[in-house]
C-alpha cells in the first residue's frame, strides 16, 4: 500500500482538482477515481513502453473495482502527438461506446498525457479526465496545468486546449523503471523551476545531488511537490496566459521548440531540448547583462552534476530565428524570451537583437 502521500491542491474555482504525489500510489488508482468521479467506464490511454509496465495492471485493478475499461496504446514517442493518431483515438472511443459520462485516464508521459487529454477535451464536447504520469517530466511538468494538444508538422502544441485534469496521481516508484535519459530529461524541467521560482528550491537540488542521481523516494516525492506546487501556483494566477505570468514557465523553451522541430521531434528528447535551451537563454541573459557570469556558471555547474549539459543542435542559425518565430510568445513579430535576472526571478523581455541571440546558441 501507497506509503506516506504529498497532496498539491490546484485551486481553479470549480475546475479545482488534487495531486498525489508518493511511492506506491499507483495501486490507489481505484480509490482514486471512485472519489472524483460517478463514471463506471474508463478509456484508458498510454503507449508500448508502458502498457506492460503499468497500464496493463492498472487496467486490472480497475476492472476487479466493477469499472469498464477500453484500454488504446499508441507508438511511443513524440510524433504520436498527430492529427492521424487522435482521429484514430475518437474513432476507437467511438466504437468502444464512449460517452458524455465516460472518463479518459492518460498512463505514461507527457505525449501521452497531451494526446489523451486533447482527445477527452474534444471528444462528446468534453470528457472527464485523469492523469497518471510515470516519467519524471510528466510529473513535475505535463500533467500539470491544463495544457493539452497536439503538433503540427511546423509546430509543436500548436493544436490545442486548455482541459483541467479531474485529478493526477503520481507514484514515485515509476520512476525506477525509467531509462536513464528519460529520467535525466525531467529533471530538466525540475532545475527550470528552481531558476525561474525559487532560489531556495535551486539549493536544494544543489544539495542533494547524490540522492537525485540515484533516484531515492523520498527526495523524489519532495522534488515533485514542489515543483507541481510551485507550477500550480503560477496556474491558479493565469490559468490560460492571459497576464504573461504562465509564460515564464516556458524558460528556455523558445530555443528548446526550435531544437526539438529543427531534429524533427526525433533526435532530443523535450527535457533534453529544453536544458539545452536554458543554457542558451542563460547565455543569452549573460549578453544582455541581466546576469553575471557566476549565475551562468552555478547553472552549468548544476546541469552537469545531473548529466544534463545538452548542446544545442547544429543547425543554420536563421533556420533556427525562423522556428522561434513561430513560438506562442511572439508578439507584433517581434521574439520575446524569459531570461533569470537572479536564480529565482524570470522577466518576459522583448526587442532581443538577433545578433546576440544567434550568439547564445555558441554555449
């Protein structure tokens, strides 16, 4: 049984929902559900990698708890977030009789978790709808906050919705069965919020390398905690980035969409692209002198304790501009980033000469 369990609440008015967060939470699943839902009819959505893993016995577990459960598995991976694979979703909901009172539960990462919560938002006008994340990125990042979508050929998430999940569980344990670059990738995402949010939190990672490394529970049920309660507090300020505040979530991500498009969604994994696009946003707030040298190097220094010094992509400098272009941030056809002005603190800056942010690419 689930020992003890971390509880983030995300308060959204009547799109209020919980995050559990432990180790062995996962055989709650159940319980869970019964206590968020009125459904009796489960379409489950997870991939090849984690159906045998653990979808497959969750889907048990369900079924010996009297639910129905249709259980889909895509192809592992990036471009499984595709118009064709969500129109076969809607169409295998169709056929299975999935309705207005049935509920979909997203098992695996964020492609995933983005792919099952695009096809709840859209199917019957709206489906209830559960995360259950079991990669580290998924849990500190995806599942967290609403967004769900799919790409375009050009553009990552550029389809897409706001979906609040009914409820997340995250069970610690998953992380276990994580290759090791899966696993390096979510931490990525877990130094991006002690940079951008919390200076304190960025210590803490610092002083617990070890620990981090060899994945124990306990700092992993911490890690995750904060990070979806340091998430959740800019999402309950601007749930659907009306106010710019939800952007300073996307550090160092204008450089990383421009990676992972430019490697056509195959050759970096999200994490992976967006530590490589920290380094490049730090290094671009190093130009513009916003930074000291010594903040860059603490950054470097923590992102390689970790294994996370990723180099950006080699690629023509303005093939790479005219990707940023078109990230969500760009206003008035003018590039807009978010830069650190001190470990702890992002600001929104606009009017960034393309000289020095072609530059930043050289980390």
């Amino acid at each position: 049984m689930p020992g003890k369990i971390e509880t983030v609440r995300v308060a959204l008015a009547e799109r209020s929902y919980d995050i559990e967060i432990g180790s062995g939470t996962l055989a709650a699943l159940p319980e869970f559900l019964r206590a968020r839902t009125d459904s009796d009819h489960a379409v489950v959505i997870t991939d090849g990698n984690v159906e045998g893993l653990y979808a497959d016995a969750a889907s048990d577990l369900l079924v010996g708890d009297g639910w129905e459960v249709d259980l889909f598995a895509v192809d592992p991976g990036e471009t499984s977030k595709s118009v064709e694979v969500v129109e076969e979703l809607w169409n295998v909901m169709l056929d299975e009789g999935a309705d207005r009172k049935s509920i979909v539960v997203a098992i695996g990462g964020g492609v995933v978790g983005d792919l099952a919560g695009f096809a709840a938002a859209s199917f019957a006008r709206g489906l209830e709808f559960f995360q259950v994340p079991t990669t580290l990125l998924a849990q500190v990042d995806s599942s967290v906050g609403g967004k769900v979508g799919i790409n375009l050929p050009g553009a990552k998430n550029m389809v897409g919705a706001f979906w609040q999940p009914r409820g997340v569980l995250c069970d610690v344990d998953a992380m276990q069965s994580l290759p090791d670059r899966e696993y390096r990738a979510g931490l990525a995402e877990v130094v991006k919020y002690g940079v951008i949010l919390d200076a304190d939190f960025f210590a803490y990672l610092e002083a617990n390398i070890e620990a981090i490394n060899v994945r124990d529970a306990a700092i992993l049920t911490h890690i995750v905690q904060r990070s979806c309660r340091l998430k959740a507090d800019v999402v309950e300020q601007d749930e659907r980035e009306l106010t710019g505040l939800r952007a300073s979530l996307n550090y160092g991500h204008t450089f990383g969409h421009a990676f992972e498009a430019i490697g056509e969604y195959e050759e970096l994994l999200h994490g992976e692209a967006v530590a490589a696009g920290m380094r490049c946003a730090m290094q671009l707030a190093v130009r513009l002198g916003r930074v000291d040298e010594a903040t860059y190097a603490r950054q470097e220094s923590l992102l390689s304790a970790l294994n996370l010094l990723v180099d950006p992509l080699e690629a023509d400098g303005q093939d790479l501009l005219r990707l940023m272009y078109r990230d969500k941030k760009t206003a008035a056809g003018k590039l807009r980033f978010i830069l650190p002005s001190r470990i702890g603190h992002v600001e929104l800056v606009s009017d960034v000469p393309e000289i020095d942010i072609l530059a930043s690419l050289e980390v």
